[in-house]
C-alpha cells in the first residue's frame, strides 16, 4: 500500500478495492476535550499564538481547524510546545485528484488525524430522498477509502437537515447504514441533532464506535432555539459526557459559532464539563 506521502505525490491515484478495517469498539476512559478554531475566530486573527497558549492554560487538549496565519508547520511546532495538538480540519470533497491531493498535504504539513466534511450533500438537503441518501453514502464510501489510503479518518457532520423521516428512518440513520465504518463515520453535533428533532444520546447509544468526533454546543431556552456556549442551555452535559464515554468518542470539540467572546466561553464552558465528569 502507498504511504501517505506517496499516496498523494501521486495525485491520490485510487484503488478502490481495499479490504475492510477492523473497528475497536472498546471505549477509552472518556474523550479528550478540544475547540474548533471558529469559536475563538476573532481572537485568533487578532494574535494566534496568544489564543493558542490561553486555551492550553485553560485545559484544551486539541485544536480543530486551519491556521488563519504563520503557516501550518510553525503553527503545528507552536502548538505543540504548547501541549496542544491538531486533531483534524475540514475537507471538501473533490472530485479532482489535484485539488483533493492538495487538501491532503496541507493536512499532512499539520501532522491531524481526522478529515472532515461538514456538509456531505451535493444538495441544499431541503428534500432529501432515499436516493440522495444512497448516492451521497458512496460518495462518502468512496473519498473514505482514498482518504483511509491516505493515512487520515474520514468523518461527516450533521446539522438538522438529516432528521427528517425518509422512508421510515431518518437520513442519518440512512447513512449510517450505507457507510463502512472502516472509511467513514459522524462528528455528532449536540446543537444540530436537537435542533433537528433527533436525541444525541440515542444516536451515541445506537452507534457505539462510529462516532468519534463531537462537536459540543448547547441550546438557549426560548422560541428561537438558539446556540449558545455550553453549560448556559438545555442540554444535560452530565448525561451527554456518560454517553460519549460509553459510545467510544475520542475527541469532543468546543463550539460555539460566530461567538463574541470566544475565550470567555471556552473557560465557562470547560467548567461546565469538568462538573459534568463530576470532577469539581
């Protein structure tokens, strides 16, 4: 099998008849806590390595998301030394080998893990059907083999369009279904599933091991549902950590989008974690 470096020198030259993967379904102690990089956006245009120190002083473990400056191997060595390290970016899926091989060597120079694709649909996911459902799943099969092959994992994101009833289960459950766990799995978005109508402790329960990415945020109270940092909502964060223990979440992400004061609401809501481990 081609190296990753190999792998995309060649410009992702696919073989699509890989063997399955096995999958550990055994769940680790509990999921590292981290924060895609969108929460704290406006401080980190404003000094980077500030932010970046700040957030390891405050707990963080990783860091999701590109470098907004300085480059990704300077910005991977000053994380590093900071204790932080780059779990995984998003990735667009392309279907030119040039520009999907470009995407991997940027993640490669920032030495992450997971890829992954925030929005699956080549729709606007207004009126999903079966068929969509099934073509955009080997679609995923597909970029998840040749991604596996370049050394990263492979996830998708739901907002709340994939809670809509299709046939008898909904479009999450369609994909689900459809993929291979050794190529692809979900980043479960707490605020989106909710939104969606859909229960993040059901999906976690009903997928043990397929989903090792969260992305953490909370619901306001109020006709508006809207987002807000976690631990100022609804959701039970005591509850949510049990399940991401037992469903083998790996990595849970801090998000809160479009925020103000991203900092303040990275150290509020790694508070509101801590208590829900019952570690306070």
């Amino acid at each position: 099998m081609l190296n990753r470096r190999e792998f995309i020198r060649n410009s992702l030259v696919a073989s699509l008849a890989l063997p399955g993967l096995s999958l550990d379904l055994s769940p680790p102690a509990g999921p590292q806590i981290g924060i895609i990089l969108n929460t704290v956006q406006q401080e980190m245009e404003a000094d980077w390595k500030a932010t970046a120190s700040r957030l390891a002083d405050l707990g963080y473990t990783f860091l999701e998301g590109k470098v907004h400056r300085g480059g990704n191997r300077a910005y991977r060595k000053y994380v590093k030394n900071l204790g932080l390290h780059i779990m995984g970016s998003g990735i667009r899926l392309d279907d030119r080998p040039q520009k999907m091989a470009q995407q991997l060597r940027q993640a490669e120079k920032r030495g992450q893990e997971f890829v992954c694709c925030y929005w699956p649909w080549r729709s606007s996911a207004k009126d999903l059907s079966r068929e969509e459902c099934l073509a955009t799943a080997e679609r995923l099969n597909r970029f998840g083999r040749l991604i596996k092959q370049a050394g990263f994992q492979l996830t998708w994101h739901n907002h709340d369009k994939e809670f809509v009833t299709i046939e008898g289960q909904t479009a999450l459950d369609w994909l689900m279904e459809q993929t291979d766990p050794a190529y692809v799995n979900l980043q479960l978005d707490t605020y989106w599933a909710v939104k969606g109508g859909g229960n993040p402790l059901d999906i976690l329960a009903r997928y043990p091991g397929r989903v090792p990415l969260t992305h953490l945020k909370d619901m306001a109270a109020g006709p508006d549902q809207a987002m807000c940092c976690v631990g100022d909502g609804l959701l039970d964060w005591q509850a949510l950590w049990s399940a991401q223990q037992q469903a083998g979440v790996r990595y849970a992400s801090l998000e809160l989008d479009r925020a103000e004061d991203g900092l303040g609401c990275a150290q509020s809501a790694m508070q509101s974690l801590i208590s829900a481990q019952g570690k306070d």
